[in-house]
C-alpha cells in the first residue's frame, strides 16, 4: 500500500527549477522571505533603537522617575 504524494511530481520539479535557477541568497529565495529575513529584523532593530535613545534621554533629563 503506498501512500499519496503531498505535492505532485509535476509542481515539485517545477518548483526545484525556480530555486536552482535564482541566484540569490539561500535565504532570500522565496517570494516572501525578504519579509521575514529583511523587514522584521529592521523593524525590531528600530524600535529597539528608538527605546534604549528615549531611555538615555529620559535618564538624563531626570524625567518618568519613581517616587
């Protein structure tokens, strides 16, 4: 008894063309990697910039102190 394929034949191969073919980065060869290799990191580097530069001004300037 054999099992089903998950994908046809027809779409795996032509899938493995379409990456073999790209001369890109290993992980940048999808359609929505620069998202998630590109964008998100920057994303979190920003806002981790922007939170440790508003926690220096505010240590310097005395400000959001507790009592």
């Amino acid at each position: 008894m054999s099992e089903t394929p998950f994908r046809p034949r027809e779409k795996l191969i032509e899938k493995q063309k379409l990456y073999q073919s790209i001369h890109k980065h290993t992980h940048l060869k999808g359609p929505m990697d620069k998202i998630t290799s590109v964008a998100i990191p920057l994303a979190l580097a920003g806002s981790c910039l922007f939170m440790i530069g508003r926690g220096i001004y505010n240590m310097s300037n005395g400000i959001g102190k507790k009592e």
